[in-house]
C-alpha cells in the first residue's frame, strides 16, 4: 500500500513538473502578418528573417542606428529617436531578432547572429555611408561586434550601461534542466522584473504590461534564453578592447543608480575603452535615455556633433 502511495506522489510531482511551463507559459500566439498589422514601425525581410524597423528624419542625414538591450524592444528608444530626427539624422531603431516583432527563428542568439541582423537591415535600407551606431546593456555587446567585424561601415559608437561582466547563469546552461527553468522561471518572472530598470520605478507604472506584450508570441523565451547562455554568461573586455583599438570617437553614457548593469562596472569599462567622452547620469537607473531624456541627448548629440 506504502509503495502504491509512493508511487502515485512520484507520478504526480513528474506530472507537475512536466506541466508546469505549460501553466506558466503565454507563448500563445503566432507572429504572422496579421499580427503585425496591429503595431506601428515598418517591416523588411532579409535571409536572417523578417526585421521590424522605424526610420525616422531625413533620408538624406547622417545614419544613426540605436540597438535595444537584453529583451526589451525598440521602445526603450522613444525618448531618443524623435530629438535625433529632428536634429537633421536619419534615425534606425529596429528589434533584435526573437524581440518586439522581429522574427523568432529556432537558431542561437549570439552577438555574432545579432550582429549579422544589423548588416542585413543596412544592406535592406541600402545605406552605405559609415554609419554612428548606439548600443544600450546587452546591445552595446552587439553593437561592440558589429563594429569589430565591420570597422569600415562605423563612424562613431555610444554605449549606454554596456553589458561587460560575465554572469554565472548556473543551470540555466545545463541540458533539459536549463530549458525547463528558462520556461518556468527566466522568461515568466521578466514582466515583473522591469521596475529595477528604473530609478524612480514609480514614474513607469506600465513598464510590466508594455513588456509583457511581446512574450504572448512563440519563440520568445527560446530567444531570451539563447541569448543568455552565449552573450550574457561571456565577458566582453575583449570585444570593447578591440573597439578602443580603431580609434572611433566613443561616447559612454550610464546612470549612477543602475542596479541591473551597476555603476561600479562603469570603471572597468571606462578603463577598457580609453580616450571614451564619460557621461554619468544622475538619478537614473539602467535606463538613463528614459528616465534623464534631456541629458542623455544632449551628450547624443554632442557627441554627433563632435
């Protein structure tokens, strides 16, 4: 009898684990044509897959392409891009691959894959002038890549709160077990999670909920994850390293309440990139272009302008 029970329980508690990233799944929906159609932004498809873009300003101005962080899309960029463009820039702001409303295909999101996104939307948009790109937290080590690998299409680099230090993502690298814990616990728990970007989370009440949007499309938390076992789990001195060594005017921007990419690392990365133009954000978070608008464009520009 003693065994019977033991075994049901066993049964159960497999059962639940099996079922749980179903529970706590919402990955729900297909990113098709038809869903699209719901946002605002433009669409160009490339052989990496489909990339969802904004251009904004004169199409005849200097390029500035902006590259969202770790998950969250292009909208952390809508304090930014409207001052831009209307400084006389063409403004590029556009989705990481398997974010926002660009494509999910089952492939690894590394900084190389996500590097390689950029070169095809320029190739799409047939811009071909040295280009001034901006990379904030996860997307300054994209953006590090790109212009490691393509030094001739760059004219200038800003990173804002750039990833650098290395993190231990434990099991979430393990085989099954990682995949089982992105699904229940890495991708779910990330709505709630917005508020530490911030400063004053008050002031963004619905960070969550604009987050949360993205996430009821398929193929999100295999991004998310991806990412996280090949960009996160790396440390970029190398690659920021290489950067300082081509001589590119630089522009480091990052907000001294920053506790998701904290501002102690700001040192190390000043260090690491030499001769970089050093703005420190008062009463700003992770993110600074949000949180402290005037400023952080003000140091944009200044640093176009230079």
């Amino acid at each position: 009898m003693l065994k019977k029970i033991l075994l049901g329980g066993l049964a159960l508690l497999v059962a639940a684990v099996l079922l749980l990233p179903v529970i706590r799944g919402v990955e729900t929906k297909t990113l098709d044509a038809s869903a699209r159609q719901a946002t605002t932004g433009s669409f160009i498809s490339t052989p990496v897959g489909t990339t969802h873009y904004e251009s904004t300003g004169p199409i005849d101005g200097e390029p500035v392409l902006l590259v969202h962080g770790f998950a969250s899309p292009y909208y952390v960029w809508d304090s930014v891009a409207p001052v831009l463009a209307a400084a006389g820039y063409r403004v590029i702001r556009y989705d990481l691959m398997g974010r926002g409303y660009s494509d999910r295909p089952d492939v690894t999101y590394d900084a190389a894959f996500l590097s390689r996104q950029i070169t095809e939307l320029l190739e799409g948009l047939s811009i071909t002038q040295p280009i001034n790109v901006v990379g904030y937290s996860m997307g300054g080590a994209v953006t590090a890549e790109f212009a490691n690998t393509n030094p001739k299409r760059i004219k200038r680099v800003a990173l804002i709160a750039p990833f650098n230090t290395a993190k231990d993502v434990g099991p979430l690298t393990w085989p099954i077990v990682g995949d089982w814990l992105a699904k229940v616990l890495l991708a779910p728990g990330m709505p709630g999670r917005q508020p530490l970007n911030f400063y004053k989370p008050e002031d963004f009440p619905d960070a969550a909920d604009k987050f949360r949007e993205q996430m009821t499309y398929k193929g999100f938390g295999r991004a998310i994850h991806s990412s996280f076992k090949t960009i996160i789990s790396v440390d970029q001195s190398s690659q920021y390293r290489q950067l300082a060594a081509s001589n590119k005017p630089l522009l480091l921007v990052w907000g001294e309440e920053d506790q998701v990419v904290p501002f102690a690392e700001s040192g190390r990365v000043r260090q690491t990139l030499g001769s970089a133009r050093f703005v420190a954000v008062s009463e700003a978070g992770h993110a600074p272009q949000t949180e402290q608008p005037t400023v952080v464009n003000a140091a944009l520009l200044n640093w176009l302008q230079q």
